[in-house]
C-alpha cells in the first residue's frame, strides 16, 4: 500500500503496456538503469517495476482530459527521443468493447 499523503499517493498507476524494444534499445535503456527483460515471447520489453517507469502521477485538479493528454504527450515524445514506442494500458469505458 501506498502511503496517501506520501510521493506514490497520487499515481494513477501503471499507463502503458510494458513495450517492445529492440536488442539495442534494451541494452540503452539498461545501461540507463531502466528494468528491461524478455518476455515469453523473446522479445525485449521495457518492465514496469516498483521505480514506476511507466507510471503517472495525478496532481491537484487533475481531470480525464488532462490525464488523456499527458498519456499522448508521453507516448510521442518518447517516440521522438527514444524511438519507442508506447502503448497506454487503460481501457477508458467509452472506448471499450462491450
């Protein structure tokens, strides 16, 4: 549990699948102290860990609008910089198939 009024009491938790990376990206973003592993598959990904790589936080007034446009503004600039590519994991309900 995270403690309400400490730094992890506002994430809104993890944002975005755990991404693909290539055999040189991996190996960046380890050398960067980022959690990389292989999955079932064999492929690379980047892992969520409990640094909370691919977390946001909500701050006052936050509002779906503005966490929505976090959530796209993260996943275009770490395209640009990184050339990863992200994928948010939340299902919105008005987005979800019934």
């Amino acid at each position: 549990m995270l403690d309400p009024d400490g730094p992890g009491g506002r994430q809104v938790g993890s944002a975005f699948l755990n991404p693909t990376v290539t055999p040189d990206q991996a190996a960046r973003s380890s050398a960067a102290e980022c959690p990389v592993h292989t999955g079932p598959d064999g492929r690379w990904r980047i892992h969520c860990s409990q640094r909370c790589t691919l977390a946001i936080a909500a701050r006052n007034m936050t509002t779906v609008t503005t966490s929505a446009q976090v959530l796209a503004d993260s996943v275009a600039r770490v395209e640009d910089n990184a050339g990863i590519s992200l994928h948010p994991e939340p299902v919105r309900v008005d987005q979800r198939s019934v």
